[in-house]
C-alpha cells in the first residue's frame, strides 16, 4: 500500500511499522493478512481525519501512534491462537508461546496463565524425578521413615527410610507428569474462552 505514499519518509514509516506487524503477525496466516487490511483502512482514516498540516509524514506517525505498537496488541491475539492450537495438538511449543503471549498480555487472563505455568513446571519436577532415579537410587522415590511420615521426590537423607515404590517411581513419575500434562492442556482451553 506504499504506493500511496510520494514521500520517501512515509514509505519507510510504514514499511517499517508494518514489516514489524507482518514479522509477529505470520503465525495468524489469513487472520493476519486480514487484520493487516483492517489496520491499513484505519491508518488511512486517521491520517484524513487529521486536520491538513503540510507534513504527512507527521501525519502518518500520529496515526500510527495512536494505533500503538503491533506487538502490544498482538500479543492477546497470538495468545488465543497457540493455546487453541496447543489444545488440539498438545504441543508443548505451542503451550509454551501461547502462555508467553497470554502473560505478557496481560489483563484478567494473567493469574490463570501465570498458575498453568506453575502446573506446568511440576511436570517437569515429575520428570526431574523419574530422569534421577537411575543415578541417584538411594535418594529417589517414595520413603517411609520409621516414625511413619512418607517423604517423595528426591530426598537427601533416606537412612533408616524404607523405599516403597523401587524402580516404580520412574513410571509413576512419567504417569504423573503425562496426566498432569493432558490436563492442564486440555483445562488451558478453558482460558480462552473464559474471556
């Protein structure tokens, strides 16, 4: 849409503002090139519903500001996408990005994104666990002390302690953090549509 434009000072404004969006937006695919559009149409608006003042560049760059920077209002849009598909695919790269953008977005959906984080990381304390037992036997596992009290995970002192489960804690660990997984991938759906 550059070809508006005759001043060299325009064209690299909204080159560089819309490389900016079409770089953060090219995971959207049709629903980007479409809000492209939209965003384009608005800029276009708003630079004639300025009165005139003989420099459209400046024009251009109260436009855009009022529109703010792509990555601000990009980032709820993103979140919604890469959870979706992270409840599809269960990919964790996918649960991954669409936890980022959703934080960093911020808003009602920060707490609730911020607590799937902290379920997500005892999924990798599961792991952590099954990962040790075959180095760290004698610290690994689910123990009975003689007084009773069961310690699990990775415990420093196990004298005295009986294990109950043995090499069971590394599929039970692996069990653990495949469910806890499932459904806190499947619940961050709920994220979504909750807003």
């Amino acid at each position: 849409m550059t070809e508006l434009f005759d001043d060299p000072a325009m064209v690299k404004l909204w080159n560089a503002y819309f490389s900016e969006f079409d770089k953060l937006s090219a995971p959207l695919g049709d629903e980007g090139r479409e809000l492209r559009s939209d965003l384009e149409r608005h800029v276009m608006e708003s630079i004639g519903a300025q009165p005139a003042t003989g420099n459209p560049a400046q024009q251009l760059k109260v436009a855009l500001k009022r529109l703010g920077r792509p990555i601000d209002y990009l980032h709820p849009i993103l979140g919604e996408r890469y959870i979706s598909r992270a409840t599809h695919t269960y990919s964790p790269v996918a649960v991954g990005k669409g936890l980022f953008h959703t934080i960093l977005a911020g808003g009602g959906r920060l707490l609730a994104a911020s607590l799937f984080c902290l379920g997500y990381l005892f999924i990798a304390v599961f792991a952590v666990i099954a990962l040790s037992k075959p180095f760290w036997a004698d610290n690994v596992g689910l123990f009975r002390a003689p007084d009773g009290t069961i310690a699990a995970g990775i415990v420093a002192e196990t004298a005295e302690h009986q294990e109950v489960l043995g090499w069971w804690s590394i599929p039970i660990a692996l069990a653990l953090a495949m469910l806890t997984y499932l459904l806190l991938t499947k619940g961050l759906g709920r994220l979504i549509r909750t807003q």
